[in-house]
C-alpha cells in the first residue's frame, strides 16, 4: 500500500517526505510510516536553527523511540552552526548505536536512501512541501522530494 506523501518504486526503498518538524508532529508521522514499513524505518530530520531549542532533545528522543536508524543532519540551520543544533538533538538520545550525523542534508538524505534496502521507510522530516534550505542568510535551492525522486528514478 502506498502512504500519503511517498515516493515508491520497485527493488528500492519506500521514501516518504513530511514536514513534521515539532515532536507531535514527528512522533505521529513516524508511527504512520511504522504501518507501512515490513524492514526498518529510517528518519532522517534536523531541527531549524534560531527557533525553539528546547524541542531538540525532545525530536531526538521520538526519533530514537521510534525508528531503526536514525540520521541527525540539518534543517534550516539559518545563523546557527549546524553542529550545535545536532548536539541538541543527540542530548535527547540515550544510546547513540543507531544513529548517524551527518551535516548537509542532500548528502544524508542520498546516503540514507542509498542504504535503505526494498521493504525499509525512509522518512524525511522536517521540511516537506519546502523547496529551500535556509543556511546563514542565503535561501537555497533544496526540495527532499525532488532529491528523493531523483535517487529512485521517478518524476516528482
């Protein structure tokens, strides 16, 4: 069955893209991908930069709880070093073993559909309908659903 937001294609993973991007948000579409997911859930989210930190650890947290593998990167990092903003969302995780940082979020959102395998989910969260990356003052080109249709080799 194909969930709302997802990208499919046979022999590769199911990719669902959803702007979640407050803990309720992320706890609720994680439990949603759960129900379509035979292998492992993956999510891949960061948080935004210069807005509430206190939901870092707690995104960190549900992440954890409800995923396999979890891969930590980066938002709309705006005026924030991206790795402070990571190291606030890994304060909430009590046993880093399955979760990866990595910093620039076409690299992980690539690396994560990459390893995925055919019956895995992979969501990425966070930015959803969004067609930009917010890095210091500059507005950047960026869609994770064009990123993710581009790696499974459908239109988006």
């Amino acid at each position: 069955m194909r969930a709302h937001g997802s990208v499919q294609r046979a022999g590769k993973p199911t990719v669902v893209v959803d702007y979640a991007h407050t803990p309720d948000a992320l706890e609720k579409a994680l439990q949603a991908a759960r129900l379509h997911c035979v292998g492992k859930l993956w999510c891949v989210f960061g948080c935004g930069g210069d807005r509430d930190k206190g939901k870092r650890p707690l995104m960190g947290a549900i992440a954890e709880e409800f995923s396999d593998i979890v891969v930590v990167t980066d938002d709309n990092p705006r005026t924030e070093e991206p790795r402070a903003i990571i190291n606030d969302i890994l304060a909430g995780m009590v046993d880093a073993g399955h979760v990866k940082v990595m910093e620039g979020r076409a690299e992980a959102v690539t690396n994560a559909i990459m390893q995925a395998k055919e019956n895995d989910v992979v969501l990425l969260a966070g930015k959803g309908h969004e067609d930009y990356q917010i890095v210091g003052n500059r507005r950047l080109d960026y869609s994770d659903r064009i990123t993710a249709a581009r790696l499974l080799g459908v239109v988006a």
